[in-house]
C-alpha cells in the first residue's frame, strides 16, 4: 500500500517535468526570441505567484491574527507602501520589461530565410522561394530549417482560420484567410520539432500537425538543392507503372509532380513526396504501407479532408502507386 502510495508520488513528481521537455514543449525553447518569451513568461509566472502567496498570507493573518496584533495593516503607512507604492512601482516596471523583451520580435532579422506557409483544411504549404540558380518550390507539412539562420515565416489560410503553432520556437500566429501574418524564430541546435494548429478549424483540426526540421547549414543547402530538381523518372517497372496509375487516375488535377505532366495545386505537390518523414499532416511514418493504406483510405483515417478515397484500387495497383509515390525522394 505505501509503495504504491509512494510511486502515486513520484509519478506525480516526474509528470510535469516530462511535460516540459521534448519536441512540444513551449517550456524547452530551441530559439532566441523563444528563450526569451520563455524567461518573460517565468518572471511574470514566478512574480504572480509571489505576490498572490504575500497577499493571501496578509488576507488570512488580518482575518485570523488577534487585534492587537493585526492593528498595523490598517495603518496609513501600510496603505500607502503597500497599497500603492508597491503595485504601482511593480506594474511601472513589468510594462517596459515586457516591451523590452519583446521588441522587435516582428522585424525579420537581416539575412533571413523567408517561408511562406499557408494552412489549409487539414494539412500546411510550404513554399520556399527561387534562390540563385534555385527554382522556387512547394513542399507539405515540413518545414526544413538551417541551424543558426533566422527564419522569417510569413502565414496564411487558403480555407477557414488556422493557426500556426511550433511550441520550442515560441510565438503563435493566427493564418487568415487574404491576410499575411508574419513571424520569426531561430532554431539554434540541430533536431526535430513538431508544430501543430492552435485553432479550431473543422472536424480534423486535431489531426493537423508538422515537422520542423533544423539541420546543420550545409545539410539544408543539400536538401533545399535536392528538392528544387524535378522528379526523376522510374526505372523499375513497377514504379513506372505506379506513375502511370497516377496519370491515368487523374491524380495530377489536384498533385503536382514537377518533371511530368501532373500540375495540379489543389492538394500538396507531391514532386519529392517520398524524402518526407510523415503524410497525412503529421499522421503517420512516411513509407510503402501507409501511403497505399491513406491512398485507399481517406475517408475512413481522417474523414472530412478534401482527398477522396480511392478503395477501388486492387492490392498490387496500390502497392505499385504507393511504390512510386515513395521513390520520389
Ligand atoms: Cu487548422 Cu485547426
């Protein structure tokens, strides 16, 4: 019974310091303008609590504490220094500490990487921009980063209200419909973090999330070069059949895969779909199985989101239109 009692204990110890760290956690910033969000939280957090612990002491001693004893509260100098000097010195301070701290934090910083993303029911564009000799290209639900560089993300919708969310990067910004919001951060080690949407946007809000990946600056450049090359055609003859599968299904009125006919801009362009860690925004590992099971499947998995499913497709026609989807890398 005490053991139990006691590991009751510890698990309620140890739940909230689980809660604090990993790849969604607004308390384990990864970024500068989220350290800083994160210390002016703290101190307005920690300073809150304080003050209210003072004041519910000093409520319960005038309540409790023999007269004689309790006379001081009601003096004048109490009233004046504690009833006013107090809070209006603290609150004078807090304003331009807060204004202080979060200066700036709108401005995109010289040199950044601008990103367009923009929220759509359920799932995020991404778009990079051309870049020297570069093309400009789309990408879906990830947003590949450089360590070290600030990155001005500007935000929208295509649909209904969105909101753009990466907790360790601090900051959240509403996407709105024919509205551009803006916001910046810099990822400042190498890793894995999840962004989510922060506002009811339809029935799989709840399933709308996305990877931010910050890689080392030469790995970026390495990957942001891969991605603005077209797709590269099949070889094998599975594959090429899977390709044809996607022409001939009419996947391309909603996909694009650049290098082929396929230009639709409807759903997210699909030219390196396959390099990806996840589909379905956040939803599932990036392989053979659960492209064929999202293709068949939509509806059932996230019911509501604009693709339909294409349960008619045989076992080995899905195998082959997965199979190509995930050589697109
Ligand atoms: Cu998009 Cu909630």
């Amino acid at each position: 019974m005490r053991s139990s009692a006691k590991r009751a204990a510890a698990l309620f110890c140890v739940l909230p310091l689980i809660g604090c760290s990993g790849v969604q956690s607004a308390l384990d910033p990864a970024g500068g303008d989220a350290s800083r969000i994160y210390w002016l939280t703290m101190t307005m957090t920690v300073g809150g609590i304080l003050i209210f612990l003072s004041v519910t002491s000093l409520l319960l001693y005038a309540i409790f504490a023999p007269p004689e004893r309790r006379a001081w509260l009601g003096s004048r100098r109490t009233i004046i220094y504690g009833g006013l000097a107090f809070p209006i010195i603290t609150l004078s301070a807090l304003l331009p500490y807060g204004l202080i701290v979060m200066r700036d934090s709108d401005v995109p910083k010289a040199g950044a990487l601008p990103i367009e993303v923009i929220g759509e029911q359920y799932w995020w564009r991404v778009r990079y921009p051309a870049d020297g000799d570069r093309v400009a290209f789309s990408t879906a639900n990830e947003i590949i980063v450089p360590v070290g560089r600030p990155i001005a993300v500007s935000v929208t919708a295509a649909d209904v209200i969105h909101s753009f969310w990466i907790p360790n990067f601090g900051g959240k910004i509403d996407m709105i419909p024919g509205r551009i919001n803006r916001l910046n951060f810099t990822a400042e080690r190498p890793g894995i973090y999840r962004g989510v949407c922060a506002e009811f946007c339809g029935d799989q809000h709840a399933r709308m999330a996305f990877d931010v990946i910050a890689l080392e600056p030469a790995a970026f450049e390495t990957w942001r070069t891969e991605q603005a090359k077209p797709a590269q055609d099949p070889e094998v003859p599975l594959l090429a059949r899977g390709r044809e599968l996607f022409r001939a299904g009419g996947c391309g009125s909603c996909h694009a895969v650049r290098g082929t006919e396929a230009n639709g801009q409807f759903g997210p362009d699909l030219t390196h779909v396959g390099s990806r860690r996840t589909i379905g925004a956040g939803q599932f590992p990036n392989n053979i199985g659960t492209l064929a099971g999202w293709i068949a499947n939509t509806q059932h998995i996230k019911p509501g989101v604009r693709m339909p499913s294409y349960g008619s497709l045989t076992g080995e026609d899905l195998r082959a239109l997965a199979g190509y989807l995930e050589s697109l890398r």
